[in-house]
C-alpha cells in the first residue's frame, strides 16, 4: 500500500528501523570534539610558564648589575665595600650567586671559561685585579672577604670552589693579576678563610709544564709565611696531605729536592726549601726502616743489607747517626721479646750477638757510637722489662767492637738522657771504672815505650 506521495505505506505493526540505524555524520563529529574536550589537560603548560618565569627571575647579569652598581658608588674605600656588601646579603641571592658575586670581587665582572672577562658585560675596578700589587692591599682585601663569609657562612663552600677554579684559569690572567691573587691566597690561607687543599688545583698539567704553577706558589707561599711561619704552613699542609706534595709543582724530569731548593732558595724561600728537604729526608728514613724489616724477615744476608743501607744512604744524603739509629729499631722490631725480665736480658744477649756486625757498619764514628748509646737508653728505659739488661747490651757491643771507649765514656760523663739516668748510671759504675784503668794503662804503656 502507497501514501499519497508514493512512498510505501508503514503498517503499525512494522518494527521501528530507525533507533537501529547510526547517528548522522554530523552528529558524530560533534560527539568526538566533545571527548577531546572532556579529556583531563596535563599542567604542562604551567610548569613551562614556571620555567620561563624562573629563569627571568634568577639573572646573574641582573644581580651582577646590582653588585657593581653598588660598588661603584662605594669607590675603593674597603670599609665601604664590606659594609656595602653585608648590607646586600638581606636584599640580593648571595647564595645562588655566589660565583658570580666572588668573580666580581676578584676579576671586576663575570669570568668567561679561560678566565677572560666578557666584553659585553659591565664591569668595576673595586676588584682585586684592578688594586695595587702589594701585601699591604691584599690584606686588605683578604678582611672583605674574612668579614662577608663570617656574615655569610653558606658563603665558605662556594669561596673554596671559586678560589679553585680562579687557579685552574691562571693562564688567562695577566703575570700582575696572578701575583695579587697569589698574595690574596697565602693571607687567605693564613687566616684560616681556605683551606690548604685548594693547592690541588695547582697541580694541572698545564699550569706546571708553563711554570705558572711554580712562579704562582713562590707569591703564594711568601705572603703566607710572613703571615704566620714555617711549622704552622707545614701543620696545615700536612693536614691536608699536601707536605709531600710540593715537588709536583714541577714536571717530572725536575722532581728533585735539588731542584726544588735551589728554585725556592733564590726566589728568598730557604726555610721552604728546607722544610722540603727535611720531608724527603723523612720519607726516606721511613721507607728504609720498612725495606730493613722486610729483609731481616726474609733473613737476607747481612752483606747484601749494608750495600743496600748505604747506597740509600748516599742517594737520600742521609748520615750515619740517623742510620745507626734506624737499624737498631729495625732490629729489636724483628724478634718477640719475652715478658719475665730474668728471661729478656739473655734472649736480648743472643739476638743482639747476632746482629752485632750489621750494628757495627754504622757505627764508624764516634757521633752514631753516641747515638746508639741514647737508642739503647731510651729504649730500655721505655720497655720495663729491659731495665736490668743496659749493662749488659753496652758491655756485649764493647767486646763486639760496635762500641768504643770513648763515646761510652762521654755518654756515662754527660752525654746520657734522664731516662732512667740514676738506674744505668749505677749500672755502668764498675764496667767504666774498668774502661778507665784500662785506658790509664794503655796510656803508661805508650810512655814506657817511648
């Protein structure tokens, strides 16, 4: 059956097609625009915002305006400075800034990588770097940088890493630039602002191969010495484990204590240069007890030991004296001595018995004869157990020629410790009543026989 327009006639009982059929295109697009919409954004976008705003906020050239905006109205009146500077610490981020803050006080503006200054930056001469060269000046300066790191003690680690780094650019700066900051360094160092470990930075290949590295420590060390003295730079030095360490300030081929003293000697640091020599005497000394040891333990002949001790000897100018008194600690360090004092004095007899010969190596003057009499002394005063057995040490070493006379005479005279002095004085009493007769005779002997 047709309506009127043509169109097949639906009967009521004709299931609804329509509700089955799918949406229209339009109606689709609409559906998915909707989803997009309706997904959760991620504040990405935000956190961009943040970054941006971040970075305009936190401008070293904006705060290095600040800063040398500020020391060009104090001019060079240091007082100012600090004072100018302590004031600035509430206002400006010292803390984030602190390495463009310590450039600006050094170089007068923002070092570049090498240590040169950007041209297109401003910059001030209120700086160390544009003051006058002499100690006199960097004291100054060394109390601006003392008061605003009292004020500021965050301020301390950023200081030492700038210090750091200003030596790792020494070669861009000029020989007069290098000069004030070594002066800065060594008041710095003096008074405690820096620690000695900074030195390490002068160790770059590059810096020592120029001889920067060398020029830079002489300036360094002179004003530091004539700040304190020796035994305290070596105090600190040590420290830091930076006492056997100065000879690198040299390439290797020149690594010597003779080159080492003559260079400081005649840039007028001889304590210095015996500080120096004295440490690599002592290094020396050290590494030989420990190969003595090690050989005695390994029984090694005695022959094959005094060729080494005296080639160690000529090579590290180490004299007999100090060797005698070496070898004898080596030697009562290589046995397990017993605790009954009636029982250690014959165990000490045999040992030492057989080491007599290597004793008697070192004691071919009268100097180390003496030295090993206070050894000996020192050393049963200092392990009780030993106390009884000195006489008989002394009188084995006579009979064994290590011991002469004459030293034994000496010590017994005025030339004993007071460790334990009334106990082996009485002691020697008879055996150096004997020595004496003994020479009185050989001296009536001699006349007779003329």
């Amino acid at each position: 059956m047709y309506g009127a327009a043509g169109a097949p006639a639906r009967s009521a009982s004709a299931p609804v097609v329509r509700s089955l059929r799918r949406p229209p295109q339009a109606t689709g697009v609409s559906f998915m625009n909707n989803q997009k919409q309706q997904k959760p954004t991620l504040s990405g976008q935000r956190f961009k915002t943040r970054k941006r705003d971040e970075k305009e906020r936190f401008d070293p050239t904006q705060f290095q305006d600040c800063i040398i905006q500020g020391l060009t109205e104090t001019g060079t009146d240091l007082e100012a400075v600090a004072k100018f500077l302590d004031a600035s610490g509430a206002k400006l981020d010292y803390r984030r800034y602190a390495e463009t803050l310590f450039d600006i006080l050094v170089a007068g503006g923002m070092l570049a990588p090498g240590g040169t200054l950007a041209d297109d930056m401003m910059r001030t001469d209120v700086c160390v770097f544009a003051a006058q060269e002499d100690l006199e000046t960097m004291q100054a300066f060394a109390q601006v940088f003392n008061k605003l790191i009292r004020r500021y003690k965050y301020l301390e680690k950023g200081f030492e890493d700038e210090v750091k780094k200003l030596l790792l650019f020494l070669k861009g700066f000029s020989e007069s630039e290098r000069n004030k900051l070594a002066m800065l360094t060594g008041v710095l160092l003096a008074n405690g602002t820096l620690n000695a470990s900074i030195l390490n930075s002068l160790y770059n290949e590059n810096l020592v191969k120029e001889g920067v590295s060398a020029a830079f420590a002489v300036k360094l060390f002179k004003s530091w010495i004539n700040e304190k003295d020796i035994n305290a730079v070596a105090a600190s030095l040590r420290k830091v484990s930076m006492d056997n360490r100065l000879m690198e300030l040299f390439p290797a081929n020149k690594q010597s204590v003779e080159h080492f003293t003559k260079y400081f000697t005649e840039a007028g640091l001889k304590e210095l240069s015996e500080y120096v020599r004295n440490q690599q005497t002592i290094g020396a000394r050290k590494e030989l007890q420990k190969e003595l040891q090690e050989q005695m333990s390994r029984g090694d002949p005695f022959k094959d030991i005094i060729l080494y001790v005296k080639e160690e000897m000529k090579k590290n100018n180490i004299p007999e004296p100090v060797v005698i008194g070496i070898v004898w600690s080596s030697v009562m360090s290589t046995v397990e001595w017993n605790k009954k004092e009636e029982l250690v004095a014959e165990q000490a007899i045999k040992h030492l018995k057989q080491y007599s010969p290597l004793l008697a190596a070192f004691t071919t003057q009268g100097q180390s004869e003496l030295t090993l009499l206070l050894k000996i002394q020192e050393y049963c005063y200092d392990n009780i157990h030993f106390m009884k057995a000195f006489q008989k040490i002394v009188v084995l070493f006579y009979k064994a020629e290590v011991l002469s006379e004459e030293p034994i005479l000496k010590w017994y005279k005025d030339a004993h410790v007071a460790k334990g002095k009334s106990v082996f004085l009485e002691q020697m009493k008879k055996f150096v009543e004997w020595l004496k007769n003994a020479e009185e005779e050989s001296e009536s002997e001699a006349e007779e026989g003329d």
